[in-house]
C-alpha cells in the first residue's frame, strides 16, 4: 500500500477565510453569541475551535467557553482497533445544559466520529442545542449527519484521505487530498 | 507506545514507556469520574470477573468502579462464597468462568503467582490485584501517577519506604516501579521484616527511621500485616511504634514539604499517627482517587486488541 499526495485543496489563506466565515454565520444564525459554547473534538478540531472563538470575539467582543472533546471512549469500532490509541482528556469546563453547542471537526466523513462525541456532550448534561461546523465536509455518510456550516465541500472517492493540517500541530495550515494506492 | 499485553501481572515486566502511557492513560481517565454521568460506554457487552481469595475493600471497590464506570459487566467472586469452599481447585474455577465468555479477570491470591499461573491457559486477560507477597501492580501504578501529579516527574526524588518489608508485595511492586522511573529509593524497617539481599532490587536498606527519613521528599508507610506476621517477628506492637511509627514528633526530622503515603488500610496509631494521617503532608485520599482511574486504564489498554486497522471516520 503506498499513499501519495494528490493535491492541496485548501492553502492557508483559504483556511482562514472559511474559519473566518463560519465564525460570522455561527454569529449570523444564533443571532449573537449569548448561548453559545464551543466544543472542538481532538485532535485539530480544538485548535480550530480555538481559532473561531477568536475570530468571534474580535467581532462580538465576547469570550465564548471553550471545551474539547475525547471521542475515543465513545466510539463504535473499537474491537477492530488493534493498538490502542491515546486517549486524550476530555475538558469540559462549563455546565452545557440549556446552551447552545458549536461542536467543531476538520473532517467530516462517515459520521461516526460526530455520533460519538453527541452521545458524549449528552452525557455531560442537555444542551438546548447542538450545531455542527467542519472545516471539510468529503461526503460517504454512514448516518444521518449533516453540518450546520461547512468551509469547504471536497468530493472524493473511497479510496482518498483527507487531511488537514494546521500550524499549532503540524507547522503549516492547509488541507491536503492523498490517494491511497492498493498493489495487486 | 502502544500496550501489546494480553495481561497485567507485575511491574517487574514493565518497561519505563509502558508505565508512562499507563499513567497518561489514567490522567485522561480522572476526568470521567468528575462528570455529571459517571460512565462512558467503551466496554459495553464486555464481562469482568473479580475473582477475591482474600479479603479486600479498597481494591474491589476501586476495580468494581473502573469495570462500571466503562460500562463492563462485572460480578464478584469471593473464595468463603464460591465453590472453593468444595475444593476446586483455581484453574477449574478460571476455566469454568471463562466457558461463560468473559473478557477479564482479575484476581487477588494469597499465592504468589497464582495470576500468572491463570493467565498462561485462559485467552481473557488477566489482571493481578494483588498475589501473595509477590506484586500488587495496580496499587503501584496508582501510587506513581499520585507523585507525578505532585511532582511532574519522578527522576531523583527521594522515597523512603517504611514498615514490613518481607511481606509487602506493594513494596515489591513500588521499587520496581519507583526505580524504573528514575526515583531513588530506600527501604527501611526492622531487620527481621527485611528480606535478605532486597539491595539487590537497586534499593538502599536503613533500619534507622530517624535518618532514613531526612531529606527524603515521599515517606510511603506500609501497614503492619497483622495476618502475615507468622509469629514472634517484632517483640512487641509498641516496640514498633516507638521505633518505626510515623507521628508528628518523627517528622521535624523530615522535609517539611514531605509527603506521606500509605497504600491502606491504615492501622491507626500504629504504623501511622492519625494526625499524620488526616494531617497536611498526607495525600492517601488522594491515592485512593487516582486507584480508579489507573484500573480504568489498564481496563482500556487491554482491552480488545483482535487485528484491524484504525479506521478514519
């Protein structure tokens, strides 16, 4: 199996813009940032959480909670799973019953990974509401998920990965298509 | 570093990196214990068995907690109530639990190795809690993610370990866990409840409290094994007191930012002052605490494990 890289679909100016974009329509749609707190699921979703939460608060002028998010207890695929991932913690700060959620993801796939982190925020309390935003949204749904804002829509096939990559992780922000190439 | 182990047996096996992804596996893990919902479901249909040959509060609470709170199904086995009473033997009783399809079993025995013997024929893991006067690894390793939350990292501090040596399988599992993280340990105690040659586990030997204890920055004090003392090993309870027992009046010759451990049950007043104990350099609660989520991580560090790729979602 050997992956090699197809093309960059998103370049840093381009990550930014869209990040800029979905922190005004997040502001746009609830009308104000009043209700709101921001979930970003690990790893990269908190750090484009973080990013949001500031582009927000140099429009508003308001600090919105932050939490991030540790799918890997919730998830449905464990027992396929041979070596066991890191878990990361789960950081919760702020009681989520009657607020408005803004969960966070870089990719947007199959919907398992979103299924798993909603069953987890219900576990923390009842939100009023959960809204999604993703920076990619690469199709092949496996549930009934779909995002509230999206950066940008990448069609792709089943044999492509997606990956984003950001500065705080990986040293350069851009989003980059790989095809996967099996040998008969 | 991935956790290739179908078992957890002992520390003594334990690399340095294992340890460390065990700790930050169970500093992720605390976390769940502080939630609104107590629970996440990772290992929903799975089964654990606890299986007691010896009496036990602290540690079958703690495994019990860390199987519910990932949602295992778990039930106790205790030997005055099982069919050990009618002679079966231990790998009868293992094999048999395991026809009913279980996932885990974690056992204390009052035979050293007796986990080990186990896990070679049973395919579910094995978790020792506690065998003999062998390892109670599970303790260890909530003992050392307690000093790294004080301390950040265990390289050259100081440990003093205080009371029965011989018939402490913590003390086994702490020096070994202790030394592989770099700590300087020293052992003290009686002579007689000092087993011969234990230099050899990298460990200074004092039988001088008063010196053993300066400058050391962790006095761990081991309970006083009343069912294990076979007789005529210490003169007299107040004799040790005198000699060994840690009171306010031992600790003006300790750090003062010293801190006291103690793995429980504590004997009041006797290895231990209970103003020492309930007192500002004891974090034994704090012990305690992290025992849940160190056994939630090994739970999730075993578990599973059937051949697979990660898959992306």
């Amino acid at each position: 199996m050997t992956i090699k890289e197809k093309g960059i679909v998103m370049d840093e100016i381009q990550v930014k813009r869209a990040l800029v974009r979905i922190a005004h329509e997040i502001l746009e749609k609830n009308k104000g940032a009043e209700k709101l707190v921001i979930i970003g699921i690990r790893s990269r979703g908190d750090f484009l959480a973080r990013r949001i939460k500031e582009y927000i608060r140099r429009v508003e002028s308001v600090d919105i909670p932050i939490g991030i998010l540790d799918i890997t207890l919730y998830r449905d695929d464990f027992t396929s799973i041979d070596y066991k991932p890191i878990v990361g913690k789960t950081e919760i700060p702020f009681d989520v019953k009657d607020k408005v959620v803004i969960l966070i993801d870089d990719v947007l796939y199959t919907g398992r990974t979103v299924r798993a982190a909603l069953d987890e925020i219900i576990d923390f309390g009842r939100p009023n509401e959960i809204q999604l935003a993703v920076l990619v949204d690469r199709g092949h749904r496996e549930l009934p998920i779909r995002p509230d804002y999206i950066g940008k829509n990448v069609p792709t096939a089943d044999n492509e990965l997606v990956e984003v990559q950001i500065k705080e992780v990986d040293g350069v922000d851009r989003v980059v298509i790989r095809e996967v190439e099996h040998e008969n | 570093m991935k956790i290739k182990r179908k078992d957890l047996l002992g520390i003594e096996e334990l690399s340095k990196e294992e340890i460390e992804t065990i700790l930050e596996t169970s500093g992720s893990l605390k976390e769940i214990s502080e939630r609104a919902i107590r629970k996440v479901p990772y290992l929903r249909g799975k089964t654990v068995v606890n299986l007691f040959f010896e009496p036990s509060t602290r540690t079958l609470a703690s495994f019990s907690l860390a199987e519910k709170r990932l949602s295992a199904d778990s039930f106790n086995l205790s030997s005055s109530s099982s069919s050990v009473l009618k002679g079966e033997t231990l790998l009868d009783t293992a094999r048999n639990l395991e026809a009913m399809r279980i996932d885990f079993v974690v056992v204390r025995h009052s035979l050293p190795g007796a986990p080990h013997f186990i896990a070679d024929r049973l395919e579910a893991s094995v978790i020792n809690a506690g065998d003999g006067t062998h390892e109670h690894p599970t303790q260890a390793l909530l003992d050392l993610l307690s000093l790294k939350e004080k301390f950040g990292t265990l390289e050259g501090k100081k440990v003093v370990i205080v009371g029965d040596i011989v018939n402490s399988r913590v003390a086994r599992s702490n020096i070994w866990g202790l030394t592989k993280m770099g700590a300087d340990v020293t052992v003290c105690g009686p002579p007689t409840l000092m087993p011969y040659g234990i230099e050899e586990m990298g460990v200074e030997v004092s039988f001088e409290l008063r010196k053993a204890i300066e400058g050391r920055d962790v006095i761990y004090v081991l309970r006083i094994q009343k069912e294990r003392q076979m007789g005529g090993m210490l003169p007299s309870i107040r004799e040790y007191i005198e000699l060994y027992g840690i009171t306010p009046e031992r600790l003006k010759d300790a750090k003062e930012d010293v801190i006291i451990m103690h793995p429980g049950p504590i004997n009041r007043g006797i290895e231990l002052d209970p103003r020492v104990a309930d007192g500002k350099h004891s974090i034994i609660l704090g012990q305690v605490t992290n025992g849940v989520a160190v056994r939630m991580a090994i739970l999730y560090l075993l578990s599973g494990g059937q051949s697979g790729e990660v898959s992306e979602a």
